[in-house]
C-alpha cells in the first residue's frame, strides 16, 4: 500500500493552485508572459530584428524587462516596434500583432507597415501610433467603429490620405506638415467618427458631408481659412494658431451645427466677428491678441440667439477691452477674466435673468458695486480696483461662506476678512401666494437656494423660471383643488443670521395673544403671524402712530411712553389688520380671550368690538364658511356630451362639491376658485339651468346653459348647414362661413328680403332713441333700463337708461355716435319702489362707496353706409348698406350681492305719419301678408341660436334678431332673450346678461329692409293701419362665442310697381319649393 501524504500538505498545494489561478501564474508562464504571449513576442522581435535591448538567457528572452515593452499580469499591454540595422524588414501586418490578447498601445517606428495594419481587432482603448512610416497612404479602414486609436507622427512626410481612411478610429491624431485629405466621401458606406487632432497641418481640409463629432487644429502654418465653411456637420471645433504671423477668425457656413467653438489667434487681422448665425453654439471661447492699443471692444458684432442656452458659456480673453452690452449676449456663464478691463461696472438689469454666473475677476474695474448685483446668482470680481467698503448687504450678508467671500474680495493678503463683514440685519423673508404657486420673498434671501433649509419636506426652495436671484424663490405648488396651511421654519444656512424664521404658508389673519407694557417706555405685543419686515407694520394707540422698533412672527416692539390706562389699538401688517381695545398696566402682562371664531381667514377677520366675523365680498355665513359663488361665462358642449367650463367664484372648498346641469351630474375634473371643469353626460338639449351645492347650500342659476347641437351629423363642414334659416332657399342664398351670401338681388340676414322701392331714413337722436322711417311708417328702437335681478327673478334695482344717455363723440359726416351713461354708488336704489327696502345694505361688503368705481355704460350707434360680412366673437354675419350697429359696454358694475346677475331692456314701437281711416279692423284674405291684431307666436325651438319679434302694421313688418351670446369679463357665454311685455304698437325684450364683473359686452346690428309677400293682395285698403306682433325663435345655426342681437327691419309693402312683377313671381315660385 502507498503511503499517502498528510493532509496538511495536501492542503498547501491546493491553496497554491488556487493562488496561481488567481495572479495568472501557471506551468505554461515563461519569464513573466504566459506561453502564447512570449511565443508571440519571440516571433515578431526575431522576425523584424527589434531594437530593445532584451536580455537573453538560459535560451529564453526576459521581453517585460526590456525598455520597449511592457508587461501586466502575464500579458504584453505595450509593444514600441523599431526595427535596427540597414536591412529593411517586411512590413508589419495585423497578422503578425493580432496573436496579442490584451494589447493597449503599439508604436510602429521607422519601419514599412502593411495597408491592413489598422484592421487589427484591437481591445478597449488599443491605440497605435505610426511614427515617420510613409507608406500608409491605402489604409484600410475597420469595418465599424472600433476602440483603435491612430495616431500618424511623419512630420517630414507628403502623405495623402481620403478622409474616409480616418473612419471608424475612436480617435485619430495627426502630426504631418503637408499632410493632405481627398474628400471623397461615399455617403452609401457606413462610416463613423471619432476626434480628429491635426497638428502643425497647413491645409484645412474640405470636410463637407462628413459627420465627426469634435475637430482639433493646433497649427501655426494655416494659412487657408476658407474651408471652415464646409465644417457645418462638426459638433466640436478647437483651433490655435499660436505663432501664426496671419490670423483669420473661421467663417462657418449658415447651416453650421457646431455646438463648441474655441479659437486662439495670435493676431486677428478683422476688426468685427458675426456669428449671429451659430444658434446651436452653446460653448464659445475666443482668445486673441489685437492689434488694437486700448479700450477695444470685444471683437463680435452680434451674438447668437441660442436655441438653447442650458449650462451654455462664453469665454473672452483679449488685451485692454471693455465691458460688453450683456443685454446682446444669450450665454448663462459669462467669463471676462484678466483683459485689462478699466471701465465701471454698468447696472445690472433682470433682463439678465438668464445669465447664471459673471466672472470678471483680475481685471482693473473701478467705482462701486450696485445693488442690482444682488440679482446676478453668481458673480466672480476678486483682483479688481472696486471698493469693497460699499459693497451690498446682499453680497456681505453671505460672507459666511468661505468660497462666496473669496469670489468677491479674493485671498485675504495682508487683512482680516472678518474686518469687513458688518451685521446681517436685511435679510427679511415672507410668503406670498400667486397663481397656486408659494413663494418665499423679500429681501437679501441668497444666491444659492439650495441652501436654504427647511423642516417641512412639502415646503423646499427650488428652482424655477419664476425665481429672481435674492428676491423671490418658488418653495410649494399646490392643486386647484387643495391649500396647505402650515408655519415652516427656515434657515439660511449660509447667512450669517443665526435664527430661524417662522413664516405661515397661507395668508393668516394677526393674532395677538398678550401686551407687555414696560418701564422703559416700550410696548411688546406677542400672538402670531406678524412680519419680519418693519416697514410694513403699522401700529396705532388711539389713533396716534407709534414707531416700531422690531417685528418678527411672533413678537413685535414698539416705543411708547404713556401710563397705564384703557386703548384702542390698531394693528395693519400689509393687507392685513386688527384692531381692540384693552387695558394696559405699566409692568404687567395683558392677555387676551383666544379668538371665539376662525372667521376662516382670510375668508373673513374676527371683529374684537362686536364679538363677529366681518366677512370679506367673497364669503358669508357666521364664520364665513359659505362662498359667494356666482357664473360669469360658459364654455358649453354639445348635446353629445363632454367637457364644459365654468368661469365665475366658486369658493376654496370643492370636498362635497356637486353640480347639476339640466338634470344630470357633471363630474368635476378640475377646479378652483374662478375655474370649473366638468364633464357632463350624452343626452342633455336646449336651455337648462344649473345648480350648484357647496357646503351643505345649494344655489340655482336658471336658463343659464345652452347645449351646442349637433348641426351636421354626417361629420360634414357644419358652417354650410348653421346659417339663420338655412338663407330660405338655395335660390335666396349659400350659406357660406356661417353667414348667408345672398344672390338674385335678395338681402338681408337670411336672404328673405329685397330692396324697398323708397330709401327708409335712419335718424339718431341726441339722446340715444333711433327712428327708421318708411313712407308712412315709424319704428323706433330704445335702450330702456338695466336691471339688477336674484336668483329668484325679483328685480332689486332698475336703471333708467332713456332719455339719459349723453352724446359724448359726434362728428357731422360721422356715422358714428358714442353715448355714455354713468351708473353712480348713490343712485343704485333710487330707480324703483322694490329697491326701497335696500336702502341699508348700502354699506355691504359687495358694495364699493367709491364713486371713482362707478359703473360706466357705453352705447356705439353706426348707422351703416356700405354693406359689409362683420365677425364678433369668431361669428360672421352681414350688414347691409343702410341699417344701423349697436354696440354696449356696461363696465364695473356694483351688484347688491354676488348671487345678482343684469337684464338689458330694450324697447320696439310702430307709429303713422298719418292716420287717414283709423280703420283697425280690417282683414286681409289668407294669401296676404297681415296677422290678426296683437297676436303673439312664441316659437321657442331649442336647437337655435337666435330670437326673434315682429311688428305688422300697413303690411309692413319690424324684425328684431337677437342672437344669444355676450362677453362677459372678456369670455363668450350665453345669453338669454325674453319678452317682458306687449302692446299692439310695441314690444319689450329682455337679455339675460351673465354676473360679468369687469365689463359686459353686446354686439347686436339692426338692419332695415323692406320684405314683399310673393303673393297679390288685389283688394287691400292703402291706408289700413292694422299692427301684430309676433316674439319667437329662428332657426340659426350660426356658431358663435358671444352675443350679437341683430335686429333687422323688413319693411313689407302692400303692392308693387309693375316694374317688379317678374320678380315677385319668381318669389312666389320659389317658396312654393
């Protein structure tokens, strides 16, 4: 039996199998290279003779001691091929370096290499160099982009390469003087690009259609600028003609992509650079030494507009110059750094905002630093001739800061720092709240944001295009439908301000809790949400003003000198206020009784003296905790459904919001307290009303909401089906846009209409009434009143409008009138018996006493004089020649209550010139064009857009079109039309008007023609003055975004001329149709 070796032993040889395993050492290692390596070696020094002095011994060469090759962990990393002796050998060939696993770099000197040496399959990073070789002139270029680097050193060289020899390298670097490049590109082959150096290259080769991503020229003998031009696929350009005796700046071609450019030149021989068209040039650098002596200009006529400026750069350096127009350049980081500036620095403006960072430093600039520095975030000025005495708060409050303090005084040499830092007592924050955004405000809040910390991860300082530099910073963003209410503690970090500051989130009614009065003629008030910033709080004891001595969230002293004794103490901090009375005694603490009431704020602010919640225009209930809300304007849908906008004030509290409209429930998709958006469910049609319930109350908006219909189910273009009537037949009229184009001599608003044959005469009187006169016939139009109504129809005030217009802007020859009516705070209830009981809510919060806010009314009247397609609010509709545009503003009307909306009255009337028989009984046959006395046909058709009333008399007809939209507050929205009453010679209408705040806005056009029945009425007396009114709805499809009341005027006449007979037949042939 063998015996067997101990198990220690066995152990030891096993850990130093695994050890060689693990360094590379194995059986197969010769001199420090594993087998195929040095078999590799040996063959490729013996082959070409390499100079290298390698030891030999014990048959064995020791190739990782040698001085042209280098060794790592059994492998040939490094390989400098220079072959000795006259003989010259063959040339070298990817074959004879490919048997290397982990070759990284291999320099091929003063020896002939084979055309395929660059298809050598290198590893990550494998470059190879080529130094003083010739022959290389037919290069073969790797199949796809590869880790080789190439580098070509033959400076003595004429070398001729295609630029398609340099594809597919990871880099290339070449050092040839007469180096040339063939462009002859074949855009077919795939081809790729890495960097390409050229050193002290002569020519600058044409490089059109080839894509590289980055470009170096360091030559002092380019002597040839002008394919620069043809550079317009580089992304990156770098060019130094250091020593050049003639320097030109590059002119690149308009179509250029480069994104970085830097050029040194040793003399620029052009006084004035245009690279305005370089829009993708987002890193610049030029440096040159000018010919000029002193206080040049920097050599760019115009800078480019970059399409994007992110982290974009610029650097200038040059000889004497002066301070740039910063409002010319587009660059964020500007350095200006030693160019021998002298001039002042200019004021910086926040037109600049998009400059980051300002590096002036080591120049001679003198004056001062101005506080508009305090909006440049970062500004780099050591090394200069401005004095640091003077310097901003805003720079030195920062001082803390080590770096920050260098960037401005530079190194201390010779002085203590801290000798020039005064007290921090400008750094004053606060909140304000703008479009759901929260920001932190104030001033001397800090270049970098970042570094202003916080305990409430919700509320952090960052960046936006809204932030100005030490001014204002975004730190919260909240929902439509959400506020946060929270007092956050912030920190400066790198001020040196010590404390922290406490600042609420929303705005907060001031809470005093208790008074101090002390012995030294101060008085300390302590509570909650006051203001770091002093100069917006004012404090008042019995009506005198005392000065405040300091003011922080939570305290606030002020200097006052009397005893003891009872005060009324008013305290406002901005917008804000509160006042009370108390009794104070010299050296005791006053406290008071916690607010009883939230009030909501700032919904509504606790009323110390009566014990209640004043609540603010916006608000009511005991704490006003239920909003106003109201409806200004609507976008609506269509029958199918969808979307719909509200606009008005609906309040902040949306948790149980619901709204119903027509019946059906309209999902809340967004929200806020001006802005509604829904979707409301298929199926709804014509005018419906909308309610509303918030809070446990419910508020009803009646006939406020008109559904879109469907005018075109075919998916065809609506605007050729949507005009008023269709334009009565195809022979009246196309409808064409929405408005009817009318042919074969018929007019007006839907073509039913011709020419009278005597001119009707338009007058418009001084005070505001229009007359239109026909032969015997009068009609009248007039703005009667606006009325004031509730939710519930009851109308609250009535304004007297006729006879109460002054004519403001007449000119004879003008067919344009303005009248003005002004609708003052003391004469809203003095118009109507149901307004008396109102006489003592004129000091209601709604209300504004100011008689600069009065309510100003504006009635346009044009009488028009040629014919005309007009468009308000994207609707087109014609005017002929000879009627008469009516225009109304009605702007900043004060309402009884948010809940009120107006109705605008007008009034239509028929009168004789003469009245011959008095004879208003007769009756036409069927065939003529008379209606039985004071009928009235209400013809409500959901699916249109206008209204419409006639007046007959002496077979004539008044017809007033009434299209239903109006701007409100600036959007289109419905509006209803009514009649509210009726004689046999008149009617009145009224326009439901939304609850527009800033302005409401009619459009309506009265248009007169005279409309003959196409029927013979042989028997009719001439003088019958027989009169109906008829108040209804036409068919319109016209689509609009706001009301137009169009009211035209049809003069029908009882007989023609013979000479219209013709025509009349046709007319009767084509109703017949």
């Amino acid at each position: 039996m063998k015996k067997q070796l101990p198990s220690f032993i066995i152990l030891i040889l096993f850990s130093i199998s695994i050890l060689n395993q693990k360094v590379g050492i194995n059986a197969d290692e010769i001199n420090g290279l594993i087998n195929s390596e040095y078999n590799c070696m040996n063959d490729l020094y013996s082959d070409f003779n390499l100079d290298g002095n390698v030891r030999y011994f014990n048959q064995t060469y020791y190739f990782c001691n040698s001085t042209i090759i280098i060794c790592k962990n059994g492998y040939i990393s490094s390989i400098v091929f220079r072959s000795v002796g006259t003989k010259i050998p063959n040339p070298v060939t990817s074959q004879n370096i490919s048997c290397f696993e982990k070759l990284n770099k291999i320099m091929i000197e003063n020896s002939p290499v084979s055309s395929d040496i660059t298809s050598f399959i290198g590893k990550n990073g494998t470059e190879i160099t080529l130094l003083n070789i010739e022959n290389i002139n037919n290069l073969v270029v790797p199949s796809a982009l590869s880790f080789i680097s190439l580098k070509i050193d033959c400076y003595d060289c004429d070398i001729t390469l295609n630029i398609t020899s340099l594809a597919n390298f990871s880099s290339v670097e070449i050092n040839c003087k007469d180096f040339k490049i063939l462009n002859n590109i074949n855009l077919s082959l795939p081809q790729s690009y890495g960097e390409i150096t050229f050193l002290d290259i002569m020519n600058v080769p044409d490089l059109s259609f080839v894509v590289i991503p980055s470009i170096i020229y360091q030559s002092s003998y380019i002597s040839n600028f002008s394919n620069f031009a043809t550079h317009f696929n580089i992304s990156k350009i770098q060019i130094n003609t250091k020593g050049s005796k003639e320097s030109y700046f590059p002119n690149f071609s308009h179509f250029s992509s480069v994104e970085y450019l830097d050029v040194f030149l040793d003399e620029l021989n052009t006084s004035m650079v245009d690279i305005s068209y370089l829009k993708y040039l987002n890193y610049f650098k030029m440096e040159f030494v000018s010919n000029f002596q002193n206080n040049i200009t920097i050599p760019i006529k115009q800078f480019p507009r970059l399409s994007n400026s992110t982290n974009s750069g610029m650097i200038i350096s040059g000889q004497n110059l002066i301070l740039p127009d910063f409002s010319q350049i587009y660059y964020e980081n500007i350095t200006l750094s030693s160019n021998g500036i002298k001039s002042q620095l200019p004021l910086w403006s926040k037109n600049y905002s998009h400059i980051k960072k300002l590096d002036i430093s080591k120049n001679n600039i003198v004056g001062t630093l101005d506080k508009s520095y305090c909006n440049l975030r970062n500004l780099i000025m050591f090394e200069n001739l401005i004095d640091t005495t003077t310097l901003p708060s805003c720079f030195t409050c920062y001082f803390k800061n080590n770096d920050f303090k260098e960037n401005i005084l530079g190194k201390p040499v010779g002085y203590t720092l801290n000798s020039l830092i005064p007290n921090c007592t400008t750094l004053i924050p606060s909140i304000q709240i703008q479009d759901n955004k929260v920001f932190l405000v104030g001033s001397d809040l800090g270049f970098e944001w970042n570094f202003i910390e916080t305990n409430d991860s919700d509320f952090k300082v960052r960046d936006s295009t809204d932030n100005i530099v030490n001014e204002k910073y975004l730190i919260y963003e909240y929902s439509n439908q959400f506020q946060i209410n929270r007092v956050v503690e912030f920190n400066f970090t790198r001020s040196l301000v010590d404390n922290v500051f406490y600042l609420a989130t929303f705005y907060n009614r001031i809470r005093p809790t208790s008074i101090y009065l002390s012995e030294n003629d101060e008085i300390e008030i302590f509570g909650q949400y006051f203001s770091y910033n002093t100069s917006e709080v004012l404090i008042y004891i019995n009506q005198s003003q005392i000065q405040v001595k300091g003011s922080t969230f939570n305290k606030m002293v002020g200097q006052f000198g009397s005893n003891s004794g009872s005060y009324f103490i008013n305290i406002t901090i901005g917008e804000r206020a509160t006042s009370f009375f108390v009794r104070l005694d010299v050296g005791k603490t006053t406290d008071f009784i916690q607010y009883p009431k939230d009030c909501n704020y700032p919904q509504g602010i606790y009323n110390y003296n009566t014990g209640s919640c004043d609540c603010n225009d916006n608000y009511y209930g005991l704490q006003c905790e239920n909003a106003n809300i109201s409806i200004s304007a609507i976008e609506e849908t269509t029958e199918n459904g969808g979307n719909t906008i509200l606009y008005g004030f609906f309040g902040n509290n949306f948790s149980d919001f619901k709204i119903n409209i027509g019946g059906k429930q309209c999902s809340l998709n967004d929200c806020n307290e001006s802005f509604i958006n829904c979707t409301i469910p298929p199926g709804g049609k014509g005018i419906v009303s909308i309610t509303i319930t918030s809070n446990d109350n419910t508020y009803n908006f009646t006939n406020v909401y008109k559904y879109l219909p469907i005018s075109n189910n075919n998916g065809g273009d609506s605007s050729s089906n949507n005009c008023i009537n269709k334009c009565t037949s195809s022979n009246n009229g196309d409808c064409i846009n929405s408005a009817c184009q009318c042919k074969n001599g018929f007019q007006g608003y839907d073509c039913s209409g011709i020419l009278p044959p005597s001119k009707s005469n338009n007058t418009i009187s001084d005070n505001g009434d229009t007359t239109i006169s026909n032969q015997d016939t009068n009609y009248q139009i007039n703005i009667l009143s606006l009325l004031e109504i509730d939710q519930n129809d009851k109308v609250i005030k009535n304004h007297l409008l006729k006879d109460n217009w002054n004519l403001t802007k007449s000119t004879l020859g003008n067919p344009i009138q303005i009248f003005t009516q002004i609708i003052s705070n003391d004469n809203n209830n003095n118009n109507n018996n149901n307004n008396n009981n109102n006489n003592n809510n004129n000091n209601n919060n709604n209300n504004n006493n100011n008689n600069n806010n009065s309510c100003l009314i504006t009635a346009t009247l044009e009488e028009v004089k040629i014919s005309r397609v007009s468009n308000f609010a994207g609707i087109n509709f014609t005017l002929d020649e000879n009627s008469i545009k009516i225009s109304i503003s009605i702007k900043n009307y004060h309402y009884q209550s948010s809940l009120n909306s107006l109705q605008l009255t007008f009034e239509s009337s028929v009168s004789n010139y003469q009245d011959g028989s008095g004879n208003d009984d007769i009756q036409y046959d069927s065939d003529c064009n008379v209606i039985d006395k004071n009928k009235i046909d209400i013809n409500n058709q959901q699916d249109q857009y206008s209204n419409y009333i006639i007046i007959e008399k002496n077979g004539k007809q008044l017809i007033g079109r009434i299209i239903s939209r109006v701007l409100s507050d600036g959007r289109s929205t419905f509006s209803n039309t009514f009649v509210l009453n009726q004689t046999k010679d008149s009617i009145v209408t009224a326009l439901q008007l939304p609850h527009c705040t800033k302005e409401c806005l009619i459009d309506p056009d009265f248009q007169v023609l005279v409309k003959f029945n196409p029927t013979t009425c042989g028997n009719q007396d001439k003088n019958t003055s027989k009169t109906a009114i008829i108040a209804g709805s036409v068919v319109g499809g016209v689509v609009f975004l706001s009301i137009i009341g169009a009211i035209s005027f049809f003069l029908y006449k009882k007989s023609l001329e013979k000479q219209l007979g013709n025509r009349l037949a046709k007319m009767k042939r084509f109703e017949q149709q």
